[in-house]
C-alpha cells in the first residue's frame, strides 16, 4: 500500500524490493531497488541487494553484480564471503528459484 501513496521514497522502493525477493519475485524486485537507487543513488544496501540479485539470478550478470557489490562495499556494507564466492565462479552451483 504505501509503495502506490509513497512511490517517489527510497525507503519505500527499497522494501517493495526486500518484499519481492522474499516472495522469489527478483524481476520487479529489480525494477523497485534500480528506482530506489534513482531517487538515491549512493544508497549501499540498494546496491548490495542489486548485486545479490544479478549475481543469483540464471543466467547471472557477473559484472553488474560485481559493480553494484563494489559500491555496497564503498557505501559500508560488510563483505559477504559466500557471494563473492559465487562472483568469482568458486562458489556452489545456485539454484534458480
């Protein structure tokens, strides 16, 4: 509801995005945490949660995932082994959900 009364906040974009994946529906979570980043573009977990998205969706967009990793990090988002990992292809085969 309050993604239709509020679209233009971040904040708002940002947990319509977390709701998405929640619910496996990474497409438009995609589409609402990109708008996020719109409306506030340094926003670090914005970025993080694009990076996990690119990085485990079938077939992966490795270098997408890898910019948007690095301005999480940049941002002061704590480093995630298992999905760097996975960046790199050493990780475990990621199913698609």
């Amino acid at each position: 509801m309050s993604a239709s009364l509020a679209p233009e906040k971040p904040l708002t974009q940002y947990y319509l995005g977390k709701t998405l994946v929640s619910k496996g529906n990474r497409r438009t979570a995609e589409s609402a945490f990109r708008k996020a980043l719109q409306l506030m573009p340094r926003w670090p977990d914005a970025h993080y949660m694009l990076a996990e998205i690119y990085t485990l969706q079938q077939p992966p967009y490795l270098q997408l995932a890898q910019w948007h990793y690095n301005k999480a990090l940049e941002g002061g988002v704590a480093r995630n082994e298992q999905l760097e990992k996975i960046m790199k292809g050493k990780g475990p085969p990621v199913a698609s959900p």
